[in-house]
C-alpha cells in the first residue's frame, strides 16, 4: 500500500495540477499567468520524470524487484509534458 502511494497517487497530483490549470477559464487567471503555470508544472513533472527514470534505471541494473515502481511513477510523470505538446 505503501508503494502505491508513494508511486501512483503522488505522481498523479502533477497530471491533476496541470489539467486543472489547462481547465480554468481564461477570465480567472488570464492568458499569460494559465500558460506560464501549465509550462512550470510542465516543466517540474519533466525533470521529476527524468528523475524517477535515472531511478528505475539503477533499480534495474542492481537487479531490485521493486524498479518497476519507479517506471510508473515515470509514466505518471510524463503525462503533462505529452499533453501541452498536444495542447501547444
């Protein structure tokens, strides 16, 4: 249980923060300010994502079970940089 939140429910709060700015009316925050928190939650899930990847890499060459966990949270990760590709 422990795992799984550590590595799928905490990485989702980036996906949840980027999608939710990406949904809030332009008469809220404005043009600038929603592109320019979409990019830095964009940003700061890329470089987590090539964090946790370094992980399960080095997981997987010292032979531990549980790098598959890391490969998840990179997966999770990855979603918002995906989606303002596709959105930009």
């Amino acid at each position: 249980m422990k795992r799984k939140i550590y590595h799928a429910v905490i990485p989702a709060i980036m996906p949840a923060t980027f999608f939710l700015i990406a949904a809030t009316p332009v008469e809220t925050l404005g043009c600038l300010v929603r592109g320019l928190l979409a990019s830095m939650v964009a940003l700061a899930s890329g470089l987590g994502a090539l964090a946790t990847a370094s992980m399960g890499v080095r997981g997987r060459i010292r032979g531990d079970v549980y790098a598959s966990w890391w490969i998840i949270s990179t997966l999770i990760l990855t979603i918002p940089v995906v989606a303002l590709l596709i959105l930009a």
